[in-house]
C-alpha cells in the first residue's frame, strides 16, 4: 500500500490531522472525536499523551513590577489550533480542571495550587518524560518531578525561591 493510500485511509476515517492554516490563511477542520473519547471513559489518558507531547510545566521566578520576587507556576498545553484548543479544554473541563484559553499566546493555561494539583492526580504526564533543553532550571529533568516540586513550593515558596536563585 502506497502511503497515499494510508493518507487517504487514515482522512477517511479519522478525519484531518493537519493543524496548521492552509497557505490561503483558512484553518484545516481537525477535530477531536469528542463524543468517541467521553464514552470511552479515556479522557484523562488522552490528555496525559498530548500533554506529555505538546504540554509543559513552567516553573521559575520572575522579579515583579515593585522588584520583589514570585514564583511563577502553572502547565500549559501550545496548540495553534484555536478549534482543538477549545476541545482540549472542554475535555479538562469535563474533569473538574479550571483552564483558560489564551488566544494571544495559542496556549492553555492550568494554573492556580487547586488546579494543577487536579491535573497532577487525573492526568499527569507519562513516566519518564523530560523537560526540554529549552527550559533555564529544568532541562532534562521529568515533568512529573518538575510538577511535584511546583506543587510542593505552595507550602514552601522561600526554599524554590532560593533553589532557583532569586533571593
């Protein structure tokens, strides 16, 4: 079989995979098989493999406008495709999980101590997934470690505001 063939295969019964707009600026009509997801009661796996894919943890001190330091927390999930963003949250939402959409930025936002700790126990990332070398503290390291931590500076936000060197 030809991989046009799998292509016209995989389109046929799956639908579209392509995200990006097409060169005339119109978005492609992916979708997310909602209702086949929500029945299968595998809606916290599939959030857990796309997050693991395209999802991150982003954990680090910022200095704020009056020149003190914060920490900034929260898990976001890039997708330019603003119909599969709102599904995506849609499917959190169906788990109890706050999100927000941020259209400027094409990315979901989990944030708040209630919120990502929801996402840490109904979702989480695959074992064994690492950050990557484009983060400044956390490259290499695990994304569920890298969230336990962030989950643990709400109780202790001096001990990771000076482990990430901002005093």
């Amino acid at each position: 079989m030809t991989s046009k063939k799998i292509g016209d295969y995989l389109i046929n019964t799956f639908g579209t995979f392509r995200t990006l707009k097409f060169e005339n600026g119109s978005q492609s009509p992916a979708k997310l098989p909602l209702n086949k997801i929500i029945k299968s009661n595998f809606i916290a796996d599939f959030l857990r493999v796309v997050f693991s894919m395209d999802g991150c943890v982003k954990f680090y001190s910022a200095k704020e406008v009056n020149g003190r330091s914060s920490l900034r927390k929260n898990i976001c999930l890039a997708c330019h495709h603003p119909k599969l963003r709102e599904q995506y949250c849609f499917l959190l939402k169906k788990l109890g999980i706050k999100v927000t959409n941020v259209l400027s930025d094409n990315v979901i936002r989990i944030q708040g101590e209630k919120d990502v700790k929801m996402f840490a126990e109904k979702v989480g990332f695959i074992k064994g997934i690492e950050v990557t070398n484009h983060s400044k503290y956390w490259a290499g390291k695990k994304k569920n470690d890298v969230m336990k931590f962030m989950l643990e500076s709400y109780d202790n936000p001096s001990y990771f505001l000076k482990l990430l060197n901002v005093n």
